[in-house]
C-alpha cells in the first residue's frame, strides 16, 4: 500500500499563507496603463519638415489629446529604422542623457512610427533584395510589437507612407505592408491615405523636402487618428472582427435613418456599406464644408552652408457648405459630388447586394468611387465632412456600414471586397444586424473607438435576414 508523507508544519503554514496570498492578488484589479503616449520612430514622426515648429504630427497629436488627459512624449530620432531604434528601446547600463530611450519614459501605450524608405527599400537592386528589406522590416515592427507587450506598454503602429523618390515598384511594396500590417492583432493608423499623391509621393504642396512633409501635410497625418482610439484600448476594447451574421437593415425610408457625426475634424475619409435598393435616388448622404485650397512658396535657411530650401506650402480654408450623394441614377449605382457632377458606374442597382465605397483624398483634392472593389470613377474636390447618413430611396437593405478617418486605396477596397475587415483608421464598423432598433441608440460599433452611427427618428422596419 503507498504511504502518504505528512507535510512538516512549516509547510503546511507556508502553503496556507500562498495560497491566501494568490487569493489577494487575484482579488486585485491590473494596474491601469498610465495615460503616457510615447512617440517612438523616426524623422517624420520626430517632425522634420514642420515649418510651423509644432514638432510635426507628434506635437498635434499631443494638440489633440491634451484636453481628454493624455500626455504624448516624443522618443523619436531622425533617419532610424527598425535596426537602429533596436538600442533605443532601453538603455544597456547607463543610460546615454542624449539618446531618446523608450521604456525610462514609463509610457502606457507606444506609437511604432518607422517607414520603409529609411529602411531602404528602394536601394533593394533586385526583386530579392528588396524583399529581404520588406521582410526584415515586418520581423523589426513585430519585433517591436511583442516587446512593447512584454513590458506592458500597449503598442500601436503606423502604416507606412510616401517619398518623393519611391518608384512604382516601391509604392506597390508600401501598399502591401500596410495590407499585411492590417491583419495583424494590433491597432494601426493609415498614414499613406492622407498624403499619398495616387503614385507613392507626397501631395503637392503638402511636402517639405523629398523625404519629409511640410506643417500642411503634418497637419493631414494627425487626422488619420481616431480620437478615441487610447480611450477605447485603455477600455479593453478588442480589434474589431467581421460580423459573421447573415441579416440586414431593411428600411422604408427617410433620408437620415441611420446617422454619424464626427467629434473632431475630419478631412480624409473612407465611407463604405453594403446595400440593395431597386429604385433611383439616395441611399447614403455626405454633408459639411468644402474647402479652398491657396499654395504659396516658402524659403527656409538650411544652416551648415547648405544653403536655402524653397517649398510649397497648402492652406487648407472652409469654403461653401456641401451635400453629396451615394445611390442609383438611372438605374446604376452613382456618386453625385459636391458640385452635383455625377460619377456612374455602370453597375446596376438590383435585387443584388452591392459594396460601395467612397473614399476622399483631402491633400491631393480627389475622391474616388469603388463599386464592388471596383474603382468607377473619380473627380476632383475637397472636402470636411461634418455628417454621414443613410437613408433616402425608399425601401433599401444596408450592412456593414464602415467609415474610416483616412482615404482606402484601390488594393484596400479590393481587400474589403474579399472580405477583409482593415482596422487602420478605422472609426465606425457597424454590422447593422442590431435588434431591437431603437430611434436616438447607438447601434453596434466593432472598431476601436467610443463614437457610434445613431439610429434616426423612423424609416426603419427590422433587422431582417432577407
């Protein structure tokens, strides 16, 4: 028979104290974050090229999150890539007083701001070589990522952005990592949809130098943020994830069924839902300011005998009130701009559910139109919007509403097309399959953020899985 051996009365005390002790501590709540934002990359987000001295989007970042109580340091250094901000992340030994270290800062949350120009993307002489740059580039930003983690601090990244000297080539390798970056388990923010020319470039008149943006493209950078994005992780609020449910909204009509207003500025945008409707007229509405746009050149004395810099400079300045429209004319799905100029895409509105898509480059002044994960068409305008509805043709059936406070490019609304869900910028994910509805509650927000789309006073029927 086996002998059962008696604890020593030590160990059996020693025990009981162990257990009461892991009893306390899993009584005991995790200490909150501290509500400390590190800036943590490189000469963009360290502000290069402000020329305003606001210390760039990092500065109008703190700009923007100072009256909600948070505090936004900048641990960046000009030219680092993710090899050289390896050191940076702690001190080995003594600290270096003239090195900008991350973890001595004691940050509750990190903004990963590093690109895949300094990483050297376009010194890559062949398709290998580049690839290795893009692979060690995505192996640094994990890198960086799982550390963050390890140490408590709650990472978010920045999608990757434009220079003057990217080639086709480069520019199709920045709009894959921002793919890739986007299905990873972590927040990002999309820079590329503010900045981005159409060919991997600055806007014009929203650089400072090749490699940097001017104050006016610093300033379009910040907007990519959703305001309440710290607020809603600080709340434990999960990355959003598809709705796997079948149903839609049904409605009968009214032209602000459903309603979203944004709680700071906005400028560029990505609007998106899934819709059937059979008859013409409106089934989405875009309202606010337009804005005009004056350039002016700059000269800066660059010291060190190099000489003066002369740069274009944007301002940005609200014009005339706008409305636009999403819906069918004749028949196809069009977009009507802010001018009344109509963008038809030839698709057909029918007992078919369709995937439209606006999406609105402020600094290059153009919005374009996606049908299906198609591009439709474009025109030229910009604009502030202040207001975003559905409703308007009657009887319709809407899902996955999206709204997005940066521009999507062609490769990214093909994405959603697929069914990817991009959580970059992302401010509104409503999957529209809420019950009951009821007139002035928020319907179901997926993304990370604290603002909703509101139901409005009638014109909605059910939730159906029609």
């Amino acid at each position: 028979m086996m002998r059962v051996r008696s604890l020593p009365k030590f160990s059996l005390v020693t025990a009981i104290v162990a257990v009461a002790g892991l009893a306390a501590l899993e009584g005991q709540k995790p200490a909150a974050a501290p509500r400390r934002i590190a800036v943590f990359g490189s000469s963009v987000a360290n502000g290069t090229g402000d020329d305003q001295g606001k210390e760039g989007y990092t500065g109008r970042l703190r700009e923007l999150l100072a009256p909600r109580g948070w505090e936004v340091l900048n641990q960046s250094r000009g030219g680092d890539n993710t090899k050289t901000m390896a050191p940076r992340f702690a001190p080995e030994g003594a600290a270096d007083p003239s090195v900008r270290y991350l973890l001595p800062v004691n940050p509750g949350y990190v903004l990963i701001g590093l690109s895949l120009g300094n990483e050297g993307i376009q010194n890559g002489a062949t398709t290998a070589a580049k690839d290795a740059i893009f692979s060690q580039f995505e192996a640094g930003i994990r890198g960086f990522v799982e550390r963050s983690r390890q140490h408590h601090i709650v990472p978010i990244v920045t999608l990757c952005y434009t220079r003057n000297d990217f080639t086709p080539v480069e520019y199709e390798y920045t709009r894959r990592m921002n793919l890739l970056i986007n299905t990873w388990d972590v927040p990002s923010v999309n820079f590329l949809g503010a900045v981005d020319d159409g060919t991997g470039k600055w806007a014009k008149g929203f650089w400072h130098d090749s490699l940097h943006p001017n104050a006016a493209g610093h300033a379009e950078i910040v907007r990519t943020f959703v305001p309440t994005l710290f607020e809603a992780l600080e709340q434990g609020k999960p990355a959003p994830r598809r709705s796997t449910a079948t149903g839609f909204l049904h409605t009968t009509g009214g032209d602000r069924v459903l309603t979203f207003t944004p709680d700071s500025s906005m400028h560029p945008f990505a609007f998106g839902v899934t819709v059937r409707a059979q008859r013409d007229g409106a089934v989405a509405t875009i309202s606010g300011s337009t804005l005009a746009a004056t350039m002016d050149m700059k000269r800066e004395e660059r010291g060190g005998g190099r000489g003066s810099l002369e740069f274009e400079a944007t301002t940005l300045a609200s014009a005339t009130a706008f409305t636009s429209t999403i819906g069918a004319q004749g028949g196809v799905w069009t977009y009507k701009a802010a001018n009344g100029t109509p963008v038809s895409s030839g698709v057909k509105a029918d007992a078919q559910p369709h995937h439209l898509v606006l999406s609105h480059y402020t600094a290059r002044g153009e919005t374009l139109f996606f049908v299906d994960g198609h591009l439709a068409g474009k025109t030229s305008e910009r604009l502030e919007p202040t207001s975003f509805a559905l409703g308007g043709a009657g009887q319709a059936d809407f899902k996955d509403l999206l709204i997005y406070r940066s521009a999507l490019n062609a490769d990214e609304v093909a994405a959603l097309d697929r069914g990817a869900l991009l959580q970059a910028s992302l401010e509104v994910y409503a999957p529209l399959t809420d019950s009951p509805l009821t007139p002035g509650v928020a319907v179901e927000n997926r993304a990370q953020s604290l603002t909703s789309a509101i139901v409005g006073p009638g014109g909605i029927t059910s939730s159906s899985k029609r």
